[in-house]
C-alpha cells in the first residue's frame, strides 16, 4: 500500500454517498494538520491523533499525500462495493479428533502406544 503515489486510479461515475479523492486532497491540503481528511475518510481514531499532533508533527501528513487513495478506496469499498459480502461466523464444539483406529479418544493401552510415563 505504500506505492500509491505513482499509482493510477481509473476514473468512474461515483454512488452516492462514496468519497472523493478531490475531496480528501483539499481537506488534506488545507486542513490536514488537523486530521479532517481522516475524519471525512470515517477514520476518527487517527483523526483525533492528526489533531492532537499536529499531523503526527508534519510526518504523517506527508505519507498522507501516498495513503489518501487507497484510504478513499477503501472507504467506498466497505460502503458502497457491490460486491461486500456479509460473512457469517458459525460455531459449535470443535469437532472430535479421529484417531487411525477409527475412535475418537487414544488407545491408551494398545501395543506401541507411549503414555509418556
């Protein structure tokens, strides 16, 4: 993700709603000591730290300028990707572990079988 800068974005009609790399580089320029960029990308975490910091002291204002197309993207693809897909997260017990004998618990007292002891 640091190559960015060189990096070409294609140019498409934008939904509703996505954010605009123009957008995000204005408020970067003017206001990104401050962390609006980042607010304006939902970032509010690292948004209070730009503010708290001045841009992380100029720094991470500079890296900015490389992040802030991929940080747009990455936006409009959580919000607005017609491909977002919901996983969903099934549990339940672990299932039993099958040994070569066709139980599911260790021989303790068949011959070859070490206890350790």
């Amino acid at each position: 993700k640091w190559n960015h800068c060189s990096s070409k974005h294609k140019t498409k009609t934008r939904q509703m709603g996505e954010k605009s790399i123009a957008v995000a580089y204005l408020l970067w320029f003017f206001l990104g000591f401050l962390g609006i960029h980042r607010f304006y990308l939902d970032r509010p975490i690292s948004g209070i730290v730009w503010l708290l910091t001045a841009g992380l002291f100029g720094i991470g204002w500079l890296i900015d300028l490389c992040l802030i197309p991929s940080m747009v993207d990455e936006y409009n693809h959580m919000h607005y990707s017609h491909h977002h897909h919901h996983h969903v997260v099934v549990s339940g017990p672990p299932a039993p572990v099958v040994y070569q004998s066709g139980t599911t618990a260790p021989p303790a007292y068949s011959p070859g079988y070490s206890t350790g002891y």
